[in-house]
C-alpha cells in the first residue's frame, strides 16, 4: 500500500494523502503544532480501517468497533437504525473529526476546518466564523454558508448521485449541517438516498456491486443517469427528500440541509437564510 503524504501548500494549508483519503486542512493559532499531530495522527488512520472494513460495509451491529475512527462512523449511523445503512455512509466525515480532535486536543487553535473532499470537520473559537461556498458538479455557484461560533455546527457534509459513492436517489447534490462530520455525513447519504421517483423510466439504475464489486450497497439498484423529469416531478421527488431531511431535524440529527434537484432548491433548519441561489439556470 503506497504511504501516507503529507505537504504544505499555498495559503498555511496542509495536504494530507493516503490511499482514498485526501484532506486539505487549514488552522489559525498553533499551526505548527497543529499540522505536526495531523500528520502524526493520519499515519495510521487508513491501516486501522482497513483492518475492520469487512463489518464497516454490513449493517451496524452491537459488538464495539476497535478504532476511533470507526467508532465514530457507528456513532454516526446508528441513530437511523431504521433504514438500511452502514457505517461507511460516515467515512469521509468521521475521518475529518478524528485529524480534527487530534488537531484541536495538541494545540490552542481559534479556526480549524478538516476537509475531506467536501465533507468538512470545524472548530471555531468564540467570536469566530467560516464561511463556505457550495457548488454543483458542473461547479455552478450554489450559494454560501456562513456558521459561526455557538451555532453547534462542527461538520458539512454533501452527497448526492454526481458525488465519489453511488447515491440511490437522484439529488445533484445534498448539503448538510450537523455537530460533526460524520453525523452530517450520514445524514447527507440518507437524504440524498431519500430524493427519488421509484420506478420512474427517465432515471437509470445499475446493482452497485456491479459497478463496484466491494460496494457496501451489495445489489441494491444505484443511480448511473437521468433522463429529463418535468417540475411537478422534480418537485415530488425534493418534497420526499424534504421530509426525510425535516425528520431528522426534528430528532436533533441534523442542524440544516440544502437540497438540490434540476432547477429547485429546498432548505431547512440553518440554511434557510443563508446566502443561496434561489433558482439555478439548466
């Protein structure tokens, strides 16, 4: 397995690479000795993993993980015991919480933000604020999100089908805010999961085990292309998505989620008023 890397790049930022895992970090205060125990820490993350992979890809189940990381992804799925999901739906955001905890436990920092190809792990101190751009696939302008200190809000995350993992809906894309990364993580993957018109025949589906032969989806049908869907349904399919992002608001899962689809957009929770495009040309 090629090694971990690390390298600093323009702008006091940390690039962090091992394997499927590349973080760009950034951090204000003890920078130093920030990066340096990101670096420390990220040297065994992946190798820990791997090492319980074959139950990270099943449904969650009582016996305790080994590793903080995939504790952290169990922690994060397992309040929607409900539906079908595993503990790789959090992977990208509990991996940003742990370089973050890490970051955050060596050095006195006032901004820190883990990014872990989109889905985001931030520290701020009192009086501190972030704010982030969303953007589609096509890198159309989504809108910003501003959070700031003693909004609750530790992680973003987004999924959707144009995302890196296979979506069984049919979201450009699902943006979610949560008190950690791998919560919005879920959350986000669920959500997204949530934005569909079953048995529609402008949408596509594939088995994911036939695009990916160690897909912790096994044969469920994912998402390779959509055809073209009038208003009415695009809206039906975000009013499904909507109502699922709004249970999970309501259980305290999540703080905030933007939903995209087409030409329209639903938000609930902390970003209706955030910055946004209302309408997105086609």
């Amino acid at each position: 397995m090629q090694q971990p890397q690390a390298k600093r790049l323009s702008g006091n930022r940390l690039h962090l690479c091992h394997g499927p895992i590349d973080l760009i970090i950034t951090a204000e205060g003890d920078r130093n000795a920030a990066f340096a125990t990101a670096t420390t820490r990220f040297r065994t993350i992946l190798t820990e993993l791997v090492a319980e992979l074959p139950r990270l890809r099943q449904p969650l189940d009582q016996a305790p993980f080994d590793g903080p990381t995939a504790r952290r992804m169990a922690d994060a799925v397992r309040p929607h015991s409900g539906v079908f999901i595993t503990p790789m739906a959090a992977v990208a955001g509990a991996v940003a919480d742990e370089i973050l905890a890490a970051m955050t436990a060596a050095a006195s920092l006032s901004r820190a933000a883990v990014n872990n190809g989109g889905d985001i792990a931030l520290h701020l101190a009192p009086g501190k604020a972030f704010t982030f751009a969303m953007a589609s696939a096509a890198a159309r302008d989504l809108g910003r999100i501003e959070i700031r200190a003693g909004d609750g809000i530790g992680g973003i995350a987004t999924s959707g089908r144009h995302g890196r993992s296979h979506s069984l809906g049919i979201a450009d894309s699902v943006t979610v805010l949560a008190a950690t990364a791998a919560a919005a993580d879920a959350a986000a993957t669920l959500i997204a999961n949530a934005v569909d018109l079953p048995g529609h025949p402008a949408i596509a589906r594939a088995p994911a085990n036939a695009l990916s032969p160690d897909s912790d989806l096994k044969d469920r049908h994912v998402t390779i292309g959509l055809g073209r869907l009038t208003p009415d349904e695009i809206a039906r399919a975000l009013t499904a998505g909507e109502t699922a992002a709004k249970r999970m608001r309501d259980r305290g899962l999540v703080l905030g989620a933007a939903l995209f689809l087409g030409s329209q957009v639903r938000t609930i929770g902390a970003l209706e008023n955030q910055r946004r495009t209302d309408r997105i040309p086609t």
